[in-house]
C-alpha cells in the first residue's frame, strides 16, 4: 500500500476512502456559527473557545468540553432542533458530487460527529448521495479526535484500517483517522493549510482529488483506488 508523491500531486493508493461531512461534502459553516455563537452568548460563554472546540466535535460532547455544568444532552437535541430549521444555508461543497460519483457504492462512506437525521437532512437537501453504511454520532461511544469513528467506518465497509483512506478538513478528525492508522488528504476549506499539518497531505479543494479505479473487491493484484491529491 505505498504512497508516493508525484511531480505535481500527492498519490495513495487503498480500497476504500473514509468522508468527515460538515467542510468536507457540504459547506454549512454560515448556520454553525450562527448556531454556536447565540448558543455560547445565552450561556455566558467565551464565543471564540466554543468554536475553536467544536468544529469535528459531536455537538454534546463539545457542550461537555465548554460547560459542564449543563445538560449536554438536552442541550443537544436543543442545537438540533434549531440545525433542522437553518438548512436552506446548508450547499454542496464544490467537485463533491463528482468526486462520489467517481466511486463505487461499496468503496466509500460518511463518517461525521453529526447526528444521522441532521446528517442525512443535511445530504439530502443538496441533492448528495447517502451512503447505506454511513457512522453517526449514535454509533460511537466516543467521538472524534478518539479513532472509534473511523474504525467503525472501516468495519463497515470491511476494509482494514490501513486499507482506507480518509478526507477530512479538522484538525480534530485528522488526529482522529491517524490514529486509527489510516491517511488522511486533508482540504483547506473549514482551516488554514497550516492548520492543517497532521494530514499526509493538503488538498486546496474536492476538486483537486483525482480517483481513478485500479481493482474489483477481492482482486488479489492490488488496491482497488489510486488517489491524487494536489495542493
């Protein structure tokens, strides 16, 4: 499963690729910080730290993180609600689409700290693709940067942890997907590039990554996908 780099591009090869969602397939940054500052300005709290946590994060976990005084879980199903009725500004990151369609259903999958029902809404409202075997916040008991998340999604797709590869814009689901023994293509789309470093390499957008087709599932003679990935 060697990697190289390219004159111009960041090339991997593996079976089956790994996506974070929210900065990743769909931009819905403008709703989220809406959400997080009126949420952090009714409690009291420093607005620039709850961003700063929260991106990669499950929405209960990062209220954990900031106020633990609170009730993480209602206080979640609360942020929600209010998600739910903010997705006319949720849009579809650009070359997504195509990119997912370069993919075979079996070869890629969602991973996000996002609820299902937000996480499906928030596909479905741009017209994306949701995958059968997509991994939620209901199906970890720990979220990103803890590497259950993106383990979880190899298993789903039955692929080793090594095999896959993943794409992510947070630093905290980087940190996550290395240590689940993966590699990760970051794209600068949520963080600066050199936010960024953790990653094996730094993709400006969706459509700098190139997928091309290498092998059926089960085909002894290699890796399913090659992938580019230029800066």
């Amino acid at each position: 499963m060697a990697d190289r780099e390219d004159d111009v591009a960041n090339v991997f090869e593996g079976d089956a690729i790994l996506f974070d969602m929210d900065g990743v397939l769909v931009d819905s940054t403008t709703g989220v910080v809406r959400i997080w500052r009126e949420w952090a300005e009714k409690h009291g709290l420093d607005v620039d730290r709850v961003l700063e946590v929260s991106h990669g994060r499950r929405v209960a976990e990062t209220i954990s993180l900031v106020a633990p005084e609170l009730d993480a879980a209602s206080e979640a199903r609360e942020y929600q609600r209010i998600e739910v009725e903010g997705l006319d500004g949720v849009l579809e990151i650009e070359g997504a689409r195509e990119l997912l369609a370069s993919l075979p259903p079996d070869g890629w999958t969602v991973v996000t700290s996002g609820t299902r029902f937000i996480a499906e809404k928030k596909l479905e409202h741009v017209g994306l693709p949701v995958p059968n075997r997509i991994v939620t916040a209901e199906d970890v008991e720990k979220g990103k940067p803890d590497p259950e998340a993106y383990l979880k999604g190899a298993e789903a797709l039955g692929v080793r942890p090594e095999a896959c590869l993943v794409v992510e814009d947070a630093p905290s689901g980087i940190r996550s997907a290395k240590a689940a023994g993966m590699r990760v293509i970051a794209v600068a789309t949520t963080h600066h590039p050199e936010d960024l470093t953790g990653a094996d390499a730094v993709a400006g957008s969706l459509t700098r990554i190139r997928v091309t087709p290498r092998s059926k599932p089960g085909d002894a003679n290699g890796p399913r996908f090659e992938v580019r990935a230029q800066d």
